[in-house]
C-alpha cells in the first residue's frame, strides 16, 4: 500500500509526505465549508433578508 502510494505521489512529481497533507488539508477544508453552509442555512432560515434597492448603477458601485 505505502509502495504504491509512492508511486502515485513520484507521477504527481511530489513527495508521499506532500500527498499526505495536501489530502488532509482537502479533507478539512471540506469539512469547514460544510459548516459554514449549515450555518449560512441555519440564518437564513430565521429571518428574511432583503434589500433596499433597487439602486442606480452608480449607488450599487459606491456600496461595493
């Protein structure tokens, strides 16, 4: 298993350490985005959110 896992990583033209902790790092930044959607969820549904537009192209330019 670790003998073909370093054969990956030499095609990758990385290290095994590096494929190691690049998978780690997907693995938990997966993990923060689904977080933060469950939590964006969570907010919208206790209230309505809602602009006060509609604006001109120059106000929309001048709030962003």
């Amino acid at each position: 298993m670790v003998a073909e896992a370093r054969r990956i990583a030499a095609d990758r033209g990385t290290s095994l350490n590096q494929l190691v902790r690049d998978y780690l790092n997907e693995l938990t930044r997966t993990d923060d985005v689904e977080t933060i959607i469950r939590g964006l969820d969570a907010m919208w549904s206790e209230r309505t959110y809602r602009s006060q537009g509609p604006w001109t192209r120059e106000e929309a330019y001048e709030r962003s």
